[in-house]
C-alpha cells in the first residue's frame, strides 16, 4: 500500500519534470521561424516536417506525463525526443579533454549533456514503473480491480 506521501511525490516529480518538455515544446512554437532557420543552418534535411514531430512529442508527451494518462507512453515520446536531439545539438569535444583546463573550457557542454542524461533517467523511471500516484493511469487500473 503507497502512502500519501509517495503519491504526492510521485505527481510533484511528474509535473517538475513536464516543465521541462512542455516549456521546450512552446518555446519552439513561438520561435518557429528562429527555430527552423537554425535547423537549416545545420544544414539538418526535413526541418519543417522534423519540427512538427519535435513538437508533438514534446507537448503530447509532457501532457500526459503531467495527467498520467498512459505515461509509459508519454515517457517514451519524451525519450523518442530527447536522445536524437542530445546526440545531434550536442558538442562531444569535450570527451577528448586531456586536462582539466580543457574540461573545464566545455563546462556548459558537460552540464548540458549530463541534465539530458539526468532527464533520461527519470524518463526511464516512469518507462518502467509507470505514471505512480494522482494519475489517470492509477485510477484506471484500481476501478478495474474493484470492479472484477
């Protein structure tokens, strides 16, 4: 049996953590075209159809990571979207860093690349225990036992 406590905390980090998706997901709405003239710029082929589907996943999936309607689901969207974009925006130079001064010139890149990492992992949390406390998915799952 959770407690109230575990429920709580379990709706606070899925909501924290749609902050991220769903603040990214406007972002690139309200800077459409900034957002596509960068992709062009990286000379990145299907940009309008690949910001479109950047979008759905963003905003869907946080979407339903906040309700916990199938977040196993939304979980995935999120992941779908997250892994591509760390491994093509971000500048793994600093992997080569012989020193600490070199390290230390990538910090932004390392930081940048180790919250993803961090996202990622909690992603994978709701991806293999599900949505937790306060969700649709929980609400759902306990009206069928009651009603067998």
């Amino acid at each position: 049996m959770h407690t109230l406590f575990q429920h709580v905390s379990v709706l606070l980090a899925r909501l924290l953590l749609s902050l991220f998706f769903l603040w990214n997901g406007a972002h690139i709405i309200l800077d459409w075209h900034g957002q596509l003239q960068a992709l062009e710029w990286q000379e990145v082929g299907y940009a309008v159809p690949l910001l479109v589907v950047e979008v759905v996943c963003l905003l869907v999936g946080g979407l339903m990571l906040v309700v916990g309607f199938r977040g196993r689901l939304g979980a995935l969207l999120l992941i779908v979207f997250l892994v591509p974009d760390t491994l093509v925006h971000s500048d793994w130079s600093w992997l080569s860093a012989l020193s600490v001064p070199e390290l230390r010139a990538h910090a932004d890149e390392v930081t940048h690349v180790l919250k993803n990492f961090a996202l990622l992992g909690a992603l994978l949390l709701v991806l293999g225990f599900g949505s937790g406390g306060f969700s649709f998915d929980l609400f759902f799952t306990d009206r069928k036992k009651r009603e067998k």
